[in-house]
C-alpha cells in the first residue's frame, strides 16, 4: 500500500509539473509574440494552475522534511 502511495503521489507531482512548465511556456509565448497578445486565463484555469503550484511546493516540503 505504501508503494501504491508513494507511486500516485510521484505521478500527481510529474503531471503538475508538466502543467506548470505548460503555463509558463504560454505566458512566454504571448509575451513574445508580436505585438505582445494578453495572457488571459479563465477561472478554471486559474484554479487548476493554482493547485499544481501549490501541489509542487507541498511535495517539495514534503521531501525535505
């Protein structure tokens, strides 16, 4: 059971990862382009960004203590 956790939270962290390296090649993406397009994200969105980078800051405290 322990091997099972450890694996669901390991794929949990990878995909919020990629969803954040996602975020922020978009934001780059909109600022480089030309001219420069707003960065507009929907509310859903912003939930979902905001619990893959409070996600990965909450495995990274995890790991360390």
């Amino acid at each position: 059971m322990h091997n099972l956790m450890n694996f669901v939270t390991l794929f949990i962290f990878v995909y919020s990862l990629l969803g954040t390296i996602k975020l922020i090649f978009s934001f780059i993406s909109a600022m480089m382009s030309t001219p420069p397009k707003p960065f507009e994200l929907t509310n859903i969105q912003m939930i979902v960004n905001g619990g893959f980078i409070s996600y990965i800051i909450t495995y990274i405290i995890y790991l360390f203590s």
